[in-house]
C-alpha cells in the first residue's frame, strides 16, 4: 500500500486556527519566510532582508483577525505587507540601484549549466537595469518586481497591493515598457543572432 503524504493545511486555515492557538501562525513562517527572504534580498540586499522578513510576519501575526479567510493562499497578503514596508526603505532601495550600477559584474549564477549565453549577457546588462529599476515610479517598480522577482500572478499583485487587476496590468505594461527602451528595446535574456 502506498502511503499519500498529508494534505498541507491551506494558508486560510493556519490563520483562523492561529487566533486560538498562536503556535498553528508558525506555519506560515515555516512555508514562507524563505520566499520573502529572496526577494528582499533581491530589491535591498540582504542586509535588511531577516528583519523585514520578521517585521513583516509580526504585522501579520498582529493582523491576523482581519485575515480574509475567503483567501486560501496567504502570499499575497504576506507580500503586500513586505511591499508596504519596503516602500519604508526605498531611498535604500534606490541607492543599492545606484550602487549596483557602478559595482563591477559579480559572477552570482544559480548553477554552472543554466542558461550561460543569456546569464552572461544579463550579467553585463545588469548596470543598464539597476538604472532603468531606479528609475521607475515606485508603483510601477513593486509590481514589476512582485511578478519577476516574487513569483506572484497578476490577480496575487492586484490582492497584495490592494489595488484592481487592471492596475497590476497597466503598470506592468508601463514598467516593462520603460525598462526594454533603457536596454535599447532588446531582451537581455534572449540570445541575439
């Protein structure tokens, strides 16, 4: 007989549960903290990233009564309360664009085989992009970086910046926009002829 691993909890169900017992809240965390470490790490570095991270599980712990349980996938929530609290640090944010822009090219690949041609044409495109992200309004930068960084669909942006679908979908159109005519309308990751 083959044994079917435990169904996970949805996110909605951690949540409701935590309001009773706190400890059921340590789940989430578990499934998630490493997530929004990523992407802090991605837009701040990881110098704040560990304490953002935790601020923004104690804002969600806090807030948990106010949960919408309709909701089973806790992500959106928990990345519109680490965007918010990005926004805090957003001169930071800026200048590690300003610095990234002057640094020399680091050799930062997630394994030797993957995409080499397209990650060393990214690589030496990355000065151009940290300036192009710098310059985006910073709306239009969070959902942008919400969708390549964070993994997160348009309907998961529109819940966690608490904002409509449309919205997600013209300010990505506009973010993109601008950041393919700072690169020269070209594609750092598609390998040109």
């Amino acid at each position: 007989m083959i044994t079917q691993p435990a169904a996970r909890t949805a996110d909605a169900a951690l949540v409701s549960a935590s309001r009773a017992d706190p400890e059921a809240f340590a789940e989430l965390f578990d499934r998630y903290s490493g997530m929004l470490y990523r992407y802090v790490v991605k837009r701040l570095g990881p110098e704040p990233a560990e304490d953002l991270v935790g601020e923004t599980f104690l804002v969600a712990f806090s807030r948990r009564g106010s949960y919408d349980t309709r909701y089973a996938d806790a992500r959106p929530w928990l990345f519109g309360i680490l965007t918010k609290l990005i926004s805090r640090h957003h001169r930071r944010e800026a200048a590690r664009y300003r610095a990234m822009r002057r640094a020399p090219l680091d050799g930062d690949v997630e394994s030797p085989a993957d995409r080499v041609a397209a990650g060393v044409s990214a690589q030496a495109r990355r000065p151009e992009l940290a300036a192009a992200l710098a310059k985006l309004p910073a709306k239009d930068r969070d959902v942008l970086l919400l969708i390549a960084w964070g993994d997160l669909t348009y309907d998961e942006v529109a819940r966690a910046l608490d904002i409509p679908i449309g919205t997600v979908r013209s300010r990505l159109n506009r973010g993109r926009r601008k950041v393919r005519a700072a690169l020269g309308d070209t594609n750092p990751m598609i390998e040109e002829e």
